[in-house]
C-alpha cells in the first residue's frame, strides 16, 4: 500500500475514532483557530459552571457504579479505584492516574474529567470550557464505540525534567449498532504514547499530548493525529 492510500485510510479511522484530531490531520497537522462563545444573557450575566453544563449531558455511569470493576482494567472497585480521582479527593499524582481515570471517564461519557485533566498545552486544550464541552457531548466520547480494554506500560519519566512522564498503551475498541450492520462487533486497536506534565498547585499531573497510531493492517506505520 502506498503512502498516499495509507493517509487516506489513516485519516478515515482518524475521523471515526478521534474526532478532534481529525480537522488537525486533513490540515496537514495544523489546528484551526480555537472556537470561542458569546453569552446572550447580556454584559454581567453568570456564566453556567462546567459541572452544570454536563449535568445535561447523557452518561453511560452504571446506577451501581461504586459497586462496579473499575473499567480501567487495574482489577479494583471503582470506588476505590478511579472514582476518588473523578470526585476530587485523591490528587493525580502520577501519569498512570491521568490515564486510567481518562479512559474511564470515556467509558463512562464524563467530559468534564476529560477537560480537567488536558494540560493548557495540549493540541486539544479549548479556553471557553462551556464551547468545549458541547463538542465533547456532541462527538468526541466515542458514542460508536464500546471501550474492550485499557493495556498499559509501566510509565516512565524525563531524564531531563522530573515532570515530565510518557505512557505507551494500547486501547481495544467495539464498533457498536450505530456503525451499522457491515460494522457492528468489529474490533480496532488504537496505539498511542502519551505525554504528561506535572503542574499547578497543588502539583498534579496531566494529559498533555499523544502520538497516535492504529493496528490496521498497512497503516501501521502512519502516525494518525501527526
């Protein structure tokens, strides 16, 4: 398969599977210009919290989550597992934090964690947090796809810069019904090393940034988000 097949392939996952990467790879790695919200309330109005805006929002959180396996695959109760992350008792306090409460903030459809854990200097990273989560709502919790399994490496940190941290995973994604009969049950892999940075206070580590690729055969080579 030639490069230029191979792009147009890579890209056609890329759509599917990573919505907000996707603009930045048909443009040739360049994000267009951040989306910003004007209120209609007037000069003065309130804005609406984060929190009350996804409350709106759909979720696939179990009525007996606490009592749940933690689908981020570490083998315990999410109640002792990602959910202190999720409620803000506990501090993100390594890279491994960051990614298993992500991805079961994705399984679960929870936006406003996914936007509190993006480092302002991720590509993702939108300043009108109301715009933001609208567009996570709208098509970027994978609403396709049921999340398989979370694999991960052991996280490893910057020679340089101690808050710096790297992550190597891989992620099993399920097309479901919505895909369509001609794609329902098929399986994908996704493949990413991730980039976290230590920051704030207190300190607390973050999603800053991912290099993307896919198990599909022939594109195995083509970084996805590049």
């Amino acid at each position: 398969m030639n490069f230029r097949n191979k792009r147009i392939i890579a890209s056609l996952i890329l759509a599917i599977l990573l919505p907000f990467e996707s603009a930045a790879f048909a443009a040739g790695g360049k994000k267009g210009k951040k989306r910003t919200s004007i209120g209609k309330k007037g000069f003065g109005a309130k804005s609406p919290s984060l929190e009350s805006i996804v409350a709106k929002f759909p979720n696939r959180i179990p009525d007996n989550a606490v009592e749940c396996t933690c689908p981020c695959g570490s083998g315990g109760l999410y109640q002792d597992c990602c959910s202190p992350f999720h409620k803000k008792e506990k501090i993100l306090g390594a890279p491994i934090d960051v990614l298993r409460t992500r991805f079961t903030a994705f399984v679960w459809r929870m936006p406003q964690h996914i936007i509190e854990t993006t480092h302002p200097t991720c590509r993702d990273y939108i300043k009108d947090k109301e715009v933001w989560a609208k567009d996570l709502n709208r098509d970027g919790m994978f609403d396709s796809y049921e999340f398989v399994s979370l694999e991960a490496e052991p996280q490893i940190f910057d020679a340089e810069d101690e808050n710096i941290g790297y992550i190597d995973f891989k992620v099993n994604l399920r097309a479901n019904a919505s895909n369509g009969p001609h794609l329902e049950g098929h399986e994908i892999v996704v493949r990413e090393r991730s980039k976290f940075i230590r920051s704030g206070k207190p300190l607390s580590w973050s999603y800053a940034a991912g290099e993307v690729t896919s198990d599909v055969a022939g594109i195995e080579d083509v970084q996805l988000n590049s």
